[in-house]
C-alpha cells in the first residue's frame, strides 16, 4: 500500500476510533499491535496465511467453538447479517471480509468446521477457519483474547458450554494491523447495523 493510499484510511479510522474512545457504546476501542505469523485452514480446506492473506483489504476477525450454545452462533448470526449488507451494497470480498477462528482445535475438525460455515452461509466474504493447538494459542496470545477449556463436570453445570472465553472482534486495516477491539458479552454483542455502516465508511475512504 502507497503512502498516500494509507494516508486516506488513517484520517477517517483516527476520527471512527476517537468517536468510539468518547462513547460508552462505542464499536471498537483502539488497540495497535502487528499480527503473528500463523498459518490457518479454512473450512474449504484452504489454507489461510496471517498477515499476509488478510492484506489489501479491511478484515474483521472474530472467535467461536462450533458446539458453543449461546454467543458463539450469535457471533456468527451477526456476521452473516453483515456479510449479507456488504453484499447488497456491492461491497466485494477484496474490499472487506469477515473471519471466524474456532479456538477448539480438539473438536473442530475440518469436516465439522466445515458443516458449521454451511450453515451460516459462508463464502470468499465470510470465512471460517481452524488450526493446530500451537497456531491458535499464538494467536490468540497475539491478540490477548482468553480461553479456557471447562472440565466435563464444569460443562455439564454450565448447560454444555465447553470453554470459558472473552466474547472478542478485532478490526484489522488492509496493511495486516489491528488498529481496534471490541469487548462484548452474550447480552452486549458487538451492533450489525454498526459495524456495517463503520466498513462502509472504511471502505469508501
């Protein structure tokens, strides 16, 4: 990316970040810090390279377990909704994508991983992806986005729920940096309206 190409997204990502910074609802927070290099396997089979396959275009990543009950699939009912929008904008995959990592390697297998896009629709705009223990753990290390896996007692208590983890988005800008955060729970997700309108004002700067 040329410098003055970089220079049209930073100002009006600098003005989205300082509106976010001054409102308790805002979508994302500021958070700056380069990406690992790991290498992932998309529900196609595909392999996905981090940073270098997420440049050239905003990304926003998110995190899920395919046999969570509550905000795993409402992270992923979100993301589909905004896909959705970007699409009958005429946003295409080469402007803005959405990527979904599953943190349970052990149980998300390809074929499972696989099933669980298919029902969300996934496509070249909305991507769900898996890797090895150590490629997730470096990432998520990377990005400071918690996880623990329940013991079967503790599942069983908490109706399934297999792991204990930090309900995360991170907006990551076409040079493979995460330029912000969003911090939410089962009962504040992260807004579709809003992150819809925020990677339209992106894109089209």
């Amino acid at each position: 990316m040329t410098s003055f190409s970089r220079a049209l997204w930073v100002l009006p990502l600098t003005l989205f970040l300082s509106t976010c910074r001054s409102s308790s609802s805002g979508l994302f927070q500021p958070m700056e810090r380069p990406l690992p290099d790991v290498q992932l396997v998309l529900s196609t089979g595909d392999t996905l390279r981090i940073p270098g396959d997420l440049k050239g275009h905003w990304t926003v990543l998110g995190w899920i377990y395919t046999s969570c009950p509550d905000v795993c699939p409402l992270t992923a009912r979100i993301f589909q909704t905004v896909r959705d929008s970007l699409r009958s904008a005429g946003i295409s995959p080469q402007k803005v994508q959405l990527l979904l990592v599953s943190f349970d390697p052990e149980m998300d297998t390809l074929p499972r991983l696989a099933a669980y896009a298919s029902s969300f629709r996934s496509d070249d705009q909305l991507r769900f992806a898996g890797g090895t223990p150590g490629e997730i753990l470096t990432l998520s290390e990377a990005l400071s986005f918690h996880f623990k896996k329940r013991t079967s007692m503790q599942a069983e208590r908490m109706a399934g729920m297999r792991f204990a983890h930090d309900v995360r988005q991170y907006l990551i800008n076409p040079d493979g940096i995460v330029v912000g955060v969003h911090d939410g729970t089962v009962a504040h997700p992260i807004d579709p309206d809003s992150l819809y309108h925020t990677l339209r004002t992106l894109e089209a700067s």
